[in-house]
C-alpha cells in the first residue's frame, strides 16, 4: 500500500459508490476508502416506496452490492462510519465508528464528499416514535417494522413531492388510510398546475384524502404520534411520514472551508472539482449545471449523482472528463398515473426571466382502434421568437417516461419544436397513433411561439 | 368555384388526405378533388392485421374520416376512381369510375402524385382464391371473410417483414396453423441477426413454423388454393397471405414522363416537387431524404407519408417547407416481442460504405428489485473514429419503441455515443433502471469507436 494514492469517499451511495467502483477499474494501483454512515451501502433510495409497499419482499434487493463484494473488488467500504470533520490542509479526515464511538484520523490524497441529502426538518414533533423519514435502508425497515407491530390505520404523509406520492401508494397498498398534506396550492411543484391537478385527481380517485395550502405545525402525540396539526386542524394519525424537500447535507464542506454554491450544495466545476485542491464532491450534495440556462443548480436525483460519480472518479484517476450537465428529467408513478417532465416547466421558465409560449394537448398513447389506448397529456414549453424547446410534461397511464426522454434529448441537442414536430418518430398501432403525441404537442407549440 | 385553383389528389390514404386536409386549412379557395381507387379513403392500413385479429371489431374503426366528412370540409373526394393517365402539358388526369368503368378527363392547376406502393407479385399462383395481399380495407375484409366461411385451418404467409409478422400473430390469434416463408436467412431484414434471431425464437415460441432460406416457387391449387411450393417443398395451406415488400407505385409517373429517383420511386426535392410543373408526389410511391447518409431513399412507411403530405400542401398553398428527412424509424409487435430500429442496421452501414462499430447489450427494463423487469436488448451503431451515432435495434416486451424514439431524436441532432451516453433520461423504478439500457449500451459503445 506505502506510495499508493488514497482516495477517501464519504458517503456509500450512487455517487460515492459509481466514483469508487469506477476508479477502481481506471487506477489498480489507488486505495479506495469508503466510510458510510448507515449500516448499508450501494441502495437504492428510490426503491424504499416499494420495501414498504411490500413489492420489494426484502430489504437485500435494494442492495446492488454489500461490503463484501466491493471488498473482493478492492473497495474497502466501512459501514456506521461518519466522517465528522475534514483537515483540507492537512489531508486527513477525523471519522466516528458509530458503534463504538470512537474516533480516528485518515489520510486522503483525494477526497470525494458525497454526502448526499439531508430532510429538512420542518416542524416540532418529530422526533416522536412513528414519525419517519425515508432516505435510508433503516428509515424503510422501521416504517415497514412499524406497520407490521403497530398495526397502525391512519397516515399522514407530509410533502407532496415525489417521495411523498410513491408513500401514499405504497401505504394505500398497505391498507392504510392516507391523509397528504401539502404546504403549496398543488402537489408535485416541478409540474405546472395542469399536470399537478392529474396527479390529484389520481389521489383523490384511489381516496387519498388530499390537503393542499396546508402547512404542518407540529405533530403531537403522547410518547407516540397521535395526530398531525396542520393549515389549523388536528389530523389523527399513527404514523406520519414526512417527505419534504432535500437540501445538501453540506456540514462537512462548511466546517472544512470548502466553498457552496447553488442551493447550499458544494460549488465544483464540470469535472466534479470543488474550490479546494483535491476535494471532489458528486450527488445531492454537489451543485450541477443545468443546460436550459447553462446556471448551477441543485437537482438531487439518482440519475444525476451516479454520471457525477463517474465523472469525479475519472478525473480523480487523471483522465480528464466534463459532466454534461442535466436537462431536469424525472418521472414517478402514482398509483396508475405515470408523470413525467424534463426541462423548464412554464413557472420555471418565467422564473428564469424567459419569455416562454406553452401548448397543451391530449391525445391517445396507441392508434385509436388499437384495444387499451389511454389519454396522454402533453405539455410543452418553447421560447417565444426563437421556437427553442425548454421543456415537457406528462401525463398518462402509458409511454409516459421515455416519451419524456424524447424531449430530454431534443432539449441536449437545443432543437427548436419545429425540429421536433419533424422528427421520424417510430409508429405501430399497439406504440403510438401515426402521429406520436409530442408531434401533435410540437405542431400546436409551434403555432405558440 | 371559376376562377379557383384546382389540385387534383391522387390517392386517398395517408399521403394524399393528410395533404389534401392540410390545403383545405391553408387556402380556403383552393378547389380539391382526390380519387381514391379503392372504396375506403383515409383508413389506417397499418391496422389491417388487427382487423383480420378481429382485436379490431369492424373495419370502420380504421377509416379516420369518410367522404361524406371530407366533403363536409370541402374535400370532394371519389372512391372506386382510378387515375389511368396523365397529361402534364394539357394539366389533365383521365380517370376511370371502376364501377361504371367511364372514363372523363379532369384538369388541375396542380397534382399531388399520392398512389402509394405495390406488393411485387412474385410467384405463379397469386390469382388463386385463398391468396391475399394486405394492402387494402377490401384485403382484410377479404381475409376475415375467408377465415370465417371457408374455416382455413393452415396457412402460410409469404414474407418475414412487419406485415408476415403482424399477420403471423393475427392468423395464430385466429386459431390458424401458421407457416411463415422467407427468402433470406433471416425474419425483419431491417434489422441485424442478433435482434431478427430473437424475433424468430418468438415466433418458434408461439408454435409458428418458420421456414428460412425459403423461395416460394409457386402457389397450387384446385379452383382454390391447398399448397405452397416452397424451397422444394409442398406446404398445405388453405389460406395463403403475400406480405413481401413493397415498390413505388409509379406507373401513373412513368407514363406522364415524370422523371424516377431512389428505389422507381417518383424524384422529388425536400418541397415535395417532383420534376415537372405542378406536379408533387407523397407517401409510398415518393422518395426521401435520408438524414444519416442524406441520399434519396426509398422508405415506404406511413408516418413518412403523412409527413410528406403536409409539407406538399404547404408548398402548394404557397408556404415554402421542407421535408426534414428520415432517419429509418420502424417499429412492430410480433405476439409478446416488441421490436424498433432507427438509422442504420450494421449491415446498412456497410452498404453505404461508412466504417461503423456496434454495441449489444442486453440490460433490465426497470430497476432490478421492481417486479416485472424484462430483458430489453440494445444494440447501437456508431462510425468508428468520430463516434458519430448511427443508428439502435432495440428488442424487448416493453418500453422499446419510444426508447427507439429517444435514440430518433438523437439522430436528428447529429449526436455522438458520447453525448447519448450522457443524456439525462428519466429514471424511477416501475420505468427505468437508474442506468437506463440505452445509456449502458452507449458506454459499451463508446469503448468500440
């Protein structure tokens, strides 16, 4: 090991993991370091909606690779591990073996932070028992826990974004009663209204009692949660799941001196650099550049933080590689609503100070004789006078996600909806009609524009 | 109506009445007539093999609008008529009224040439009762009829292409014994062998007996048809489908001297104009552009007909448009398999002389702990050295063909393996790995260039 480079990750998750699995393959000779908090590495966040909704059995599927498998690859990855501190001068990081509380110091030549996201915690009353959160393997195994031991028959989920839609599926899966309260007029506030009010009726239809303009206050139990206050009414509940916005957990980067930028999360350049010589930092932890307006910005998904991942580890193992920024592409079903966007939405157009035109349409997802056709809404937004593409969303029980990524890669090539409109789009009547939802979407957009 | 221009459409289906509907929007004056040879306009021939399925019920669930719509919106439209000849210099057309057989002259200001493909009849025999093409609204009710009052037990279709396989799944779906011939070694020529071999093993599968490397010599029969003669041998068969390829019906053209471009298909330039005054051609029987290689091709398809069709219209109503291209976008159903392609297969590429590397991979159409994950086959071509993208095949049981869509777009914009491979798809777990297969196979790709 003596004169073998270190690489120190914080953080064993999709950005601290596809780094250290990545830079393994690209210098045999580095020493990798993986200290993760929690006593799993390399889930699945986004697979915790369905641990508790019981569509994953159990919790080991979520799991891609245990301690032991990326130490047979070379990666040693110590589980309860926090890193409580960074020594940027020094090179060293001051770490907590969370079982036995003791500390130690670690040399880094090159620390990657990827720390991820923390909840932000909103209201009194959370700590109380049966209140959760859901980022962690143990958050979803003590939601599951506390379904099962404490039979509880009334939830109320906090946060009508994604995490919070998938939650109030999986616990109407589960045969809960669900009580959503969202602190905005609409749920799911990177959809504009028109979209959000599907995703609404969806609740509504599968009897999700819904309270939208409705802050929470507190939650209130005794020595248990028993009820959620909140827009000035008592909701009775026992258990209360809160899903609220992720800001960075950026505590490491302010005590080390490592300079934030965009959101809170740490400023770094598209190779994943940060503002101090080798400090790295990936995933929602990390700023990102967005390509509709080339701003850093803070957009904590999978997606983004594993290609971050790859690319710090790139660049860490000295070949030089550019992040290519996001386009803002997400999806998420609700019970049978499948939603997606990428882009800017029309508020997020307007907020960005660009004049934006949009075009709504709806329009079947298969040939209007083909048998299981559905309603597909489709939503785009284009820059008035020059045509170009910003963003879209839909909505429908089918075809929603990769039509969605369609736009995500006219919106990486800049095309304009007219060169949308044009495009040699596949057709069968079992896929789509002889003109595909977003051609329809693209002429109307362009009469907009 | 003196004093009008007249534009003269020939052919009533795909080309022809999107142009014809578009005209009528954008000149209000303009004077429209469309002959129409057979007795259904602006039906879906696509639609066809589920109507013999009976997935569709009736026949009129495939026709769009009648004539009694079109006339409504001031598109005379007259069926059974067949165009027998042009006279550019005069700007006449003689048409035939095939039920009274009366022959008249009409004039034109200007004529759209939209008279579609014909199947090559490539085998004595073809005249036989029993034997059918799958071109016409009267095809399938042909079919259907024939299945139904004769009871066929086994049938043999002749050609592997979409049409043999769709109608494969129709006739199995039908209680049929089914035999499917191909000439080539392998099924769906417009895709490579690693994809057409999963197609066959799909077929196999459902119980179709598939014949590779067959010539059909002959259809026999006595007053009606009992056997195909196919590679040497004799295959029973009460019911007989001729699915081979199709060819520009040009003969109107050829007659008129209108001069003959890619595949005999009528010479045009991206308004749509062929090479005599006045005179357009669309859809089937016209030639395209070609964006991965940008020569004239021949790529008889029904959303390139369509597409056509309108900039025709446009430019006829004195709104200059271009045709954007193709880029070879197609894709099938065939019984569980659903199969895309877009640009060029790795045989194309060679055709066309491009050094072309290729990528297949074989990825999970959701995350791997969220039920009901299916193979999905990626395959991506790439020119070897620039790492310019050339084309996907993508074969799987769901979310193929709007994957084939997103790699379209990709081709519209001209992009590289290396920016496919960064595009920021959407990613949840019901629709997407977080890796979704076509940025791993861009990434396999990527290291082949």
């Amino acid at each position: 090991m003596s004169g073998s480079r270190r690489l120190v990750v914080v953080g064993g998750v999709a950005a601290g993991l596809s780094a250290a699995a990545r830079a393994r393959r690209m210098d045999a000779d580095l020493d990798i370091l993986v200290f993760e908090r929690t006593g799993f590495c390399s889930y699945s966040a986004c697979g915790l909606p369905y641990l508790v909704a019981g569509v994953v059995p159990h919790h080991t599927a979520l799991v891609a690779r245990t301690p032991e498998d990326l130490g047979s690859e070379g990666i040693d990855v110590r589980l309860h591990h926090q890193v409580e501190g960074v020594d940027v001068a020094a090179g060293r990081v001051r770490v907590r073996d969370l079982r036995t509380s003791r500390e130690r110091e670690e040399p880094y030549d090159e620390l990657l932070l990827a720390t991820g996201g923390r909840a932000r915690l909103p209201f009194p009353g959370m700590d109380l028992p049966g209140v959760f959160l859901v980022r962690t393997v143990e958050d979803g195994l003590a939601i599951r826990e506390w379904i099962e031991v404490e039979r509880p028959e009334r939830a109320v989920i906090v946060g009508g974004g994604y995490i919070g839609l998938e939650m109030a599926e999986a616990l109407r899966t589960r045969g809960l009663e669900v009580t959503l309260v969202e602190l905005l007029p609409h749920v799911l506030p990177l959809v504009d209204e028109e979209l959000a009010e599907d995703v609404e009726a969806e609740l509504v239809r599968v009897g999700v009692d819904l309270r939208r303009s409705c802050p929470v206050e507190r939650v209130e139990g005794n020595g248990r949660v028993g009820r959620v206050v909140a827009g000035g009414e008592a909701i009775d509940a026992t258990l209360v799941v809160v899903g609220v916005g992720v800001s960075p957990d950026n505590s490491l980067a302010v005590g080390a001196g490592v300079p934030l930028g965009a959101g809170g999360a740490v400023a770094v350049d598209d190779g994943m650099r940060a503002r101090v010589p080798n400090v790295w930092a990936a995933g929602d932890c990390a700023e990102t550049r967005h390509r509709l307006h080339d701003r850093r910005s803070y957009v904590p998904l999978g997606t983004v933080a594993s290609k971050q991942g790859r690319v710090a580890a790139a660049n860490i193992a000295g070949r030089a590689e550019s992040f290519a920024g996001v386009v803002g592409t997400a999806a998420v079903k609700v019970f049978d609503l499948h939603v997606g966007r990428t882009g800017l939405s029309e508020r997020e157009a307007a907020q960005a100070g660009i004049d934006a035109a949009a075009a709504t349409v709806v329009h079947r997802s298969r040939a209007h004789y083909y048998p299981g056709w559905t309603p597909l809404k489709v939503k785009l937004v284009a820059e008035r006078g020059t045509g170009r593409l910003l963003g879209a969303q839909l909505a429908g029980t089918e075809g929603v996600a990769k039509r969605v990524d369609v736009v995500a890669a006219a919106l990486h090539a800049g095309a304009t909806v007219d060169e949308l409109g044009s495009f040699d789009l596949s057709y069968a009547p079992p896929f789509a009609p002889v003109w595909d939802p977003l051609l329809i979407a693209a002429r109307q957009a362009q009469r907009q524009v």
